[in-house]
C-alpha cells in the first residue's frame, strides 16, 4: 500500500533524557513508549489482535451494522496509524513536551547556578573554613540536582507510559464494540506503511510481516479512528478536520 507516512514517526521511537551537571542541559531524545511496545510485542506473531468486522476505505460507505449471529469475518487494524492520528493523543504529547522543555530550563538554571559556585570556589585557598563551607554546598547543590533530575525524569516517563495505556485500552474497547456490531471474528495487525527502500531496518522489518496483502475493503483502521476521534471533533466544531485523520488512498 502506498502513501502514508511512518506510524509513530514522532512518538514511537522517543526516549525522555534529563542529564546532569557537564551536559548541554536537559534534552529531548529517543524515548521509548514502554507501554505500546508491551501491547505490540503481545500479540501473537500471526497478527492476531481483537475481533472486528470489516469497514470501508476512505471514500467510501461506512459499514453498516449487521443482523446479530455467528461472527465470520475477518478484519486488519494499523494500530500505529491509529495511535498517530489519535487527536487527543497528540495533544497529550505536546503538552508534555512544554512540561519537558519546562523541566529542562528549570534544571538548566540551577546547572548554571551550581557552576557559578564552582568558579567561586577556585578563589579560596584549600582547607580554609571559607572553601570548606562553599565546597560542601555545592557538593550538597550537585546531589540535589541529580536526585530532581531523576524523579523529574521517572515522572515524565510514567505519565506517558499511562498515556499509551490509556489510548490502547480505548481501542480495545472500539474495535471489540465494532466487532460485534459487524459480526467480526478475527482482527489482524498489520502496517499499512510501504517499505523504505533507503533504510536497511526497514526493510528487514517489511519482509517479515506476517501479513503479505490486505483487501482494502478489510481495513477498519478508518473506522476505528473515527470513532475514537468522534468527541474530540465534535469539540471542535466549526473547525476543519485534522490532516492527519484521512487516510491515504492505499
């Protein structure tokens, strides 16, 4: 399938990063989502992952729920896609990336303060009770810096940790309310990604996914996120829809 750009390019692969005295301050890098990389390693490698039904592609008629009886079909939902373009995911994403650029100037500021007494400690003689007295207040200053710059770090990854939890509940929750009203049986994983031809992790990644084609008419992933996304429009209301919920055409 061809267009859309990688799942989770912004959120998959960041890791949070808060660095002590001798760094170039608190930054933000690859941090990993622990809870999403959980849920996707737990599913069986055949792709299995929730019973659904099957929905329309972009352009097309949503499907309609059925007759209740025994479930028969089969259905593929891109997690990643969903997560991506989860609008209220997003915003909870960018919102703690100010508290991080937040907690990085807060720490940056005692950093600085901390060498500013380092330098005041070249002007005393060693052993005198001036050099003693600023030595154990930074040595004090440096420890506290640490301790914060951990607990800052240990609370930024929980918050998002619950973050992913929450979202990966919510779609459970959609895709097994879907199923049933679509009598669904089986819902597979898949990436709806093309294959990167440039990157050599990518590729070996492509040509080992359990799943070598999908029937678009299969793909509830537009489905899905619109259900999920269906309060978050509603508030916003007058406004035009976000880019990022269309799905590309496959």
């Amino acid at each position: 399938m061809v267009g859309r750009s990688r799942c989770l390019n912004t959120y998959e692969n960041i890791e949070l990063s808060l660095n002590p005295l001798g760094s170039e301050g608190v930054r933000l890098v690859k941090r990993y989502a622990l809870v999403f990389a959980m849920a996707v390693m737990a599913a069986p490698s055949s792709g299995f992952l929730f019973a659904q039904a099957p929905a329309q592609g972009p352009g097309r008629q949503q499907a309609q729920p059925q007759s209740s009886g025994v479930a028969v079909h089969a259905a593929v939902l891109d997690v990643g896609y969903v997560f991506k373009n989860h609008i209220r995911f997003k915003g909870a994403m960018e919102k703690m990336k100010d508290e991080v650029m937040a907690a990085e100037n807060g720490l940056k500021a005692e950093r600085d303060r901390i060498t500013t007494m380092m330098e005041q400690l070249k002007g005393y003689n060693v052993g005198t009770p001036e050099y003693k007295k600023l030595e154990a207040e930074v040595a004090k200053a440096q420890g506290d810096f640490n301790v914060n710059t951990q607990l800052q770090k240990k609370d930024f990854m929980e918050k998002e940790a619950q973050s992913y939890l929450q979202v990966y509940t919510e779609i459970e929750k959609a895709v097994a309310q879907f199923a049933r009203e679509h009598q669904i049986a089986v819902v597979h994983r898949f990436e709806g990604d093309p294959i990167d031809t440039t990157d050599r992790n990518n590729i070996l990644r492509g040509i080992t996914k359990p799943i070598l084609y999908v029937d678009p008419s299969i793909d509830i992933t537009p489905d899905i996120t619109k259900m999920l996304n269906a309060s978050a429009v509603a508030d916003q209301s007058g406004r035009a829809s976000p880019a990022g919920q269309q799905r590309r055409t496959q």
